[in-house]
C-alpha cells in the first residue's frame, strides 16, 4: 500500500461510530495524512433504481435543506470537538455533510475526494434495521475503490469510546 495521505472517517454521529473515528484520527497522526470527517443525512433509498436522492432533495424547500445541512454541521463540529481535542491539534481535519444514500455517498466522497482509505465503524445507530438491509459498513466495504478499515466498537454496553 501507498503512503496513506487522506483518509475518509464517515460517522453517524452515534457513541459506536467514535471508534472509527479515533482509529482514522490517530492513524493520520501516526501518517501525516488528511482526515475527512464525513457524516451523510440519510434518505430512504427509493424503491425505483433510476431515482436519485436529487429528486428528494428538489422536492423540499430549499430553506429547510440549507437548515437542516446547518444544523447538522453544527452537530458535526460537537461531535469532533467535544471527544476527539486530544488529537484535533496534531492533524488535519475536515469536517463535510452531505443529504443522500449513506453507503452511497459515502464511496461517491471517496472517489471524488481521491483518498487512499476509508475508516468506519462496524456499527452505528442503525440496530434491528441492520438485520433486515445490511449495514452501511458491509456496502461501502463491497462498492469503494479504494481499501476500507472497518473498526468493531469498544466491548461494553455503551460502546462509549
């Protein structure tokens, strides 16, 4: 494998998802590499396979997207800031949102951001629904081009990390 240089971190946001971050954080400490903290505002999947989440997005007021996107990003900052400040000052970090598909985004940010690995958390919030669709982490392991860490979350029945 090449010099790792930029490394995509998707997070739900959720207490599991802390550990895929903090793996992709310490790892780009330990590379000199980029991170990308990267969190998608999920939207069904359409049951039509010519759809896109474009579609969604025209059909809700543009104002409610832009809050939305705000608020989140917000979020988003928390998030980072609050569990991961022992880190934070040693890298470079960006911080994205995006509204789609959260698998697909996430392999779509991959290849348009060009980077040599994505680090994600086995589990999220999803629970029962993962049993019933799959996770994300099992689609985005199948479709990226790039390799794919997937990191289980720390034993325990908070999954605090």
């Amino acid at each position: 494998m090449n010099k790792i240089k930029k490394i995509l971190a998707p997070s739900d946001l959720s207490n599991l998802s802390k550990a895929g971050v903090r793996c992709a954080l310490e790892m780009a400490g330990r590379e000199g590499a980029e991170v990308i903290v990267y969190n998608v505002i999920a939207v069904a999947e359409s049951p039509f396979p010519n759809a896109d989440e474009e579609w969604v997005a025209s059909q809700v007021e543009h104002r409610m997207v832009e809050k939305a996107l705000k608020d989140r990003k917000r979020l988003l900052a928390t998030f980072v800031g609050k569990d991961f400040t022992d880190i934070i000052p040693k890298i470079k970090i960006r911080q994205e949102v995006d509204i789609g598909i959260p698998y697909k985004k996430i392999v779509e940010k991959a290849v348009e951001e060009g980077v040599d690995l994505i680090v994600i958390c086995t589990h999220g919030r999803t629970g029962l629904l993962h049993m019933l669709i799959g996770s994300v982490t099992e689609k985005v392991v199948r479709l990226a081009s790039c390799p794919v860490l997937s990191v289980p979350p720390p034993k325990g029945p908070t999954g605090e990390a």
